[in-house]
C-alpha cells in the first residue's frame, strides 16, 4: 500500500507513538485488503466501549494510547456504553463496574473522542453524502452506506479508533465503487406492516447472502426507521456492508440471480428469533437506540396505561434524542416505563438484574440476547411488546 511521506514519518514512529500504533493498524488492514493507499475520512465512530463486552486488556490499550496525548484528526463518537449515569437505580450496582467503565470513556475524551454514546450517530449529525466514513457498529454502517448514501466498510473498535486518530481509512472494500454493485436480486413477496417484519426479513436475508449485496425489490415506501430495523438484522446474520431498495442501483451484470422471500420464510424467520413463550420479565425497545419519532410513537401506544409491576419497561436512546423528545418521554416515565440513555440492553448486565426472559421488537437484540446475555427471548411487534408491558 502506497503511503505518502507524512504518512511514512508517521508510521516510523516520528509523531509519537500512539500514531505510529493507528498508522501500522492501518497499513496492516490495507495490505490484508489489497488496499492501494489511504483515503482522508469525515468522521469515525467507534466500538468497543462498554466494559461488558471489552473487558479488561482493551482497558489498558486505550489508556495507554491517551497517555500519549494524541487527539482525533476527524470528528469522532462512541458507540453505547454499559451503564445509563442517569439512571444508575436500573443498572448493576458493582462499584468496580462503573470504575472501569469510567476509565474506558475518560481514555476516549482524553483523545478528543465525543462521549457521545449512542448506535445512532447520524440522528445527531447527518454525515454528508458520498463522505467516506470510518464506522464501527454494523447497523449504523449498513444504515449509512444503505440509507445516507454515505461510504463506509465495517471496521472494528481498533480500526475505527486508527481511523480517527489518523484522519484517514485504507481504499479498500465498499469505499470502491465497484465493490458496492448488487449481487443478487430479493423479491420480497410478504407484506411488511411494521419495523418487527423489517427486522425478520433482515436476518432472512442476511442468513441467507452471507456477504453478498442485494437489491431488495417490493419494499413499499419503507420508513427510515423499518430501513435501520431491517440493517441492523441483516448484519447481524449476515456480513454484507449495504443493500439497495430503490432503482436505478449499480449491479455487477444484467442478469443477477433472484431469490424470493415469502410470507413462510418470514413466519420461519420470526420463529428462530424467539426461544421461548414464557412471561417476559422485560419488554426492550430502542436496537438501535430510537429517534425521536419513534419515542413519540411509542409515547402515544402508552399514553393512559402503567407498566406492570412485574414487567421492566425499558426503551433506550441518545441524549440527544431524550432531550428533543422530553414531552413525550415524561409521558413513557410517567407510565412506568424508563428513557434510558448511554447503553442498551445487549451491552450492559441484564441477567444480573434478574431478567430471565427479554421480549423485544429488535431482530438484533433477538439474535444476540441468548448469547451475549444469556436470556430467553420473545421477538415480537411494537404492539405487542406494549400490550406485555402494560395494564389497560
């Protein structure tokens, strides 16, 4: 891979060492990719935040590249953390937790990362279109590529955190053009009513394409929010990078296969999202955190009723989403029901809390619950999650 001189000094160690650290993460990702030079970046956003999923040897790297005193080239954020601070009553109560995970975000700040601790970065700011990127998380990288028509491969907490201190990501994957055309053609010949049937056939057709693109053809005036549902699925079983769903989209021939998905693959798709029919002990909305029309919505569903006594309510957002949807957030919390900021339920300690059984209309969160947090889950709609949450 082709490095400039300024990019050589760098990587011989003449910026410091933290520098040299992100560059030969860099250039070790790039000649692993073919990749032919580095590509300066918008922003990056990166992964590997909560002290659940890092523990404690990615503590001491991130601490030891900050006391280097390099800062982030690009505007930067971090992805969820594993405690809510304002609501520390619903978290895990283990002082030595909330020690380690303050350590984590303190190293980041001192880099001159935003603690902005949200999955959804581009409800704060919008990246521009056609910018590259240098985004962890899958969902916001297939929300990004898919949605904002923005370019970003799927990086790693590392590479990501390289990226932002660098300023730049190797030419390589979806940041090509050729390597963002459509393989194969889906034909999606169930109705989609809501986000949960977004979410379904996401993780359908990611078990199913692996890595490859596709064009999903008989989507309806699909909603940014049924689209990020449908993203975060597909990447959650599957490893492409982008999807398209309007024409006239870039494809590697004329004549791409076809692949049908119907109202049985769909009723299969759902099936293997749940693993049990018991009672839940929490109903969790908000993978990807909300928008702020989504906290309006589920605010109206709510409006009147109480949570259960025996049910956690929890929906989970940014900051900067609670704050511009606090009339309606008052309305959730006055229910019963609890706003959570800065974490969500796969990254933080739910079995600790003593939830057995998690029902949610998150096709992520249904994928990834029974093993990263050892629960039983329900995968079910909005309404439905609302309705096993609440009294009349």
């Amino acid at each position: 891979m082709y490095l400039s001189r300024e990019e050589e000094r760098i990587y011989e160690g003449e910026k410091g060492w933290a520098y040299q650290v992100a560059m030969k993460i860099l250039v070790k990702l790039g000649d692993l990719f073919n990749a032919d030079r580095l590509i300066p970046i918008e922003s990056a956003h990166i992964s590997g935040v909560s002290y659940k999923t890092i523990g404690d040897a990615s503590i001491d790297f991130i601490e030891a590249l900050s006391r280097s005193e390099a800062k982030a080239r690009v505007e930067s954020t971090l992805n969820p953390a594993g405690i809510d601070y304002e609501h520390p009553e619903e978290m895990i109560g283990l002082l030595e937790i909330r020690e380690k995970q303050d350590r984590i975000i303190r190293a980041y700040k001192s880099m001159g990362i935003k603690p902005i601790l949200t999955c959804t970065p581009y409800y704060i700011k919008r990246p521009s279109e056609e910018a590259h990127l240098a985004w962890a998380e899958s969902s916001t990288v297939m929300y990004a590529n898919s949605v904002l028509h923005s370019w970003t491969n799927r990086e790693g907490g590392p590479s990501a955190l390289a990226a932002a201190l660098i300023g730049k990501t190797p030419n390589y994957g979806v940041h090509r053009p050729e390597n963002r055309r459509a393989d194969v053609i889906v034909k999606v010949e169930a109705e989609l009513k809501d986000e949960a049937d977004y979410g379904a056939l996401g993780i359908y057709v990611g078990r199913i394409l692996r890595d490859e693109i596709p064009f999903l053809d008989g989507l309806r005036h699909p909603s940014e929010s049924s689209l990020k549902h449908l993203g975060a699925a597909m990447a959650s079983s599957g490893m492409a990078s982008i999807f398209y769903y309007k024409t006239p989209y870039p494809k590697r021939s004329d004549k791409l296969e076809v692949i049908r998905v119907d109202a049985d693959d769909m009723r299969r798709a759902y099936e293997s999202l749940s693993t049990t029919s018991e009672k839940p002990d929490m109903v969790y909305i908000g993978c990807p955190h909300c928008s702020a029309e989504e906290i309006r919505n589920i605010a109206e569903k709510i409006k009147g009723r109480k949570v259960r006594e025996d049910v956690k309510l929890w929906i989970c957002t940014s900051r900067y989403v609670r704050e511009r949807a606090a009339e309606h957030v008052r309305m959730i919390e006055v229910a019963g029901g609890k706003v959570l900021v800065d974490t969500c339920a796969v990254v933080t300690w739910i079995k600790e809390l003593g939830v057995d059984v998690l029902m949610t209309n998150s096709a992520k969160t249904a994928f990834y619950a029974p093993t990263m947090n050892g629960v039983e889950t329900i995968y079910a709609s909005l309404d439905e999650c609302i309705e096993a949450s609440c009294s009349n």
